[in-house]
C-alpha cells in the first residue's frame, strides 16, 4: 500500500478575504491533486491569547492551542501562505508558532516541527509577492526544525489575480502554485514513504 503524505494547510491571516486564504486554498487543492491528504484549517477558528509565561504557567496551552499542537503532530508537512505584514510575517502566524512549540509532557522539545517539511506561498497587492516576509517565516521555521523546500511561490499583484470564485486567473502563477503543492507531497513522501 502506497504511502500518502499528510499536509497541514493555513494562512497567516483571519481577514476572510485575505488573499492569502484564497492562495492557500489553491495550494492545498494541487497538493491533494498530489495524492496528499490535506487539512485545510483557518486560524480564525483557533483563537488564542498572546503567547504570555505567566498566563501558560497559571493555565497551562490553551484548549485551541492544544487542538493546533494536535493538527501539527498529526501531519508531515506545513504548507503556508503568509501575509507580508511591514516586510515579516503576521502577529497571528508568530503567536500561532509560539503556542505550538509549547512543552508538553509525553512529547520531545519542538516534537511539532522537528522532521516536518515545508512549503510557503505568500500573495500581496505589492509589486514583490510578499516575498520579503517568506525571509523572516523560512528562518523561524528553519530554526524550529522544519525544512523548507528551496523553492516558493511569492504572487505580487495579488488583488488582480483572483476571481470572484477565488480562483486563480493567471496560467504562470497557477503552474508555480500546483508545482509547489506536487514537490512538497513528492519530497514528504520520498522522505517518509
């Protein structure tokens, strides 16, 4: 029996029409187009508190930051489109990853990340994509552990790219999203497969 490559997918964004969750869902189609099996989630749904010490040593992870540690441990992948907000990433995906790399007793230290593979997408209405901001989100992730596949997608002029279904309308950008969904499932499953 083949072996199928499981992806956590989200933006970095809450916005309901963020251009980043209208280029997340196109990345997670292509990769289970792959053969990936791909947990589409928006963090909107997983509301947590700023990252605090003093909140986590009185209350322990929150109930949705538990539910995310979950969703992370359960997959081999992350695939990602983040926002670009003044040159880095969202306050959201940042407190995101700082509630999931938690502690938690029974699991090893960054046991969420460690081995994971990822791919990051990033759409702007500016002229680079985002792609300022995948800096800042390769490095964090790459000090977590996670590898990064070389190649990503950054999609400037987001706002004109989109139709009112929320599918991509440029041919080029398309090809480069579905390439990046078929290499992150390709690689996960050479690597676990």
């Amino acid at each position: 029996m083949a072996y199928t490559p499981k992806i956590l997918a989200f933006a970095g964004s809450t916005r309901s029409e963020s251009l980043n969750k209208k280029l997340i869902r196109v990345g997670a189609e292509a990769a289970r187009e792959a053969g990936a099996e791909v947990t589409l989630i928006d963090l909107r749904d997983y509301p947590l508190p700023l990252y605090d010490g003093d909140l986590e040593a009185r209350d322990g992870l929150p109930e949705n930051g538990r539910k995310l540690k979950d969703l992370f441990l359960a997959n081999d992948g992350l695939l990602i489109s983040s926002p670009e907000y003044n040159n880095s990433f969202s306050a959201v995906f940042k407190n995101t990853i700082d509630w999931v790399s938690r502690p938690v007793e029974g699991y090893p230290p960054l046991e969420c990340f460690t081995g994971k593979v990822a791919g990051l997408m990033s759409a702007s209405p500016g002229y680079f994509g985002g792609m300022r901001g995948l800096f800042d989100v390769r490095k964090l992730l790459s000090m977590i552990a996670v590898d990064v596949l070389p190649d990503q997608v950054a999609v400037p002029k987001a706002n004109t790219v989109f139709n009112d279904n929320g599918e991509l309308t440029d041919e080029g950008i398309h090809k480069r999203v579905v390439a990046l969904g078929a290499r992150l499932t390709d690689t996960i499953n050479k690597l676990k497969g």
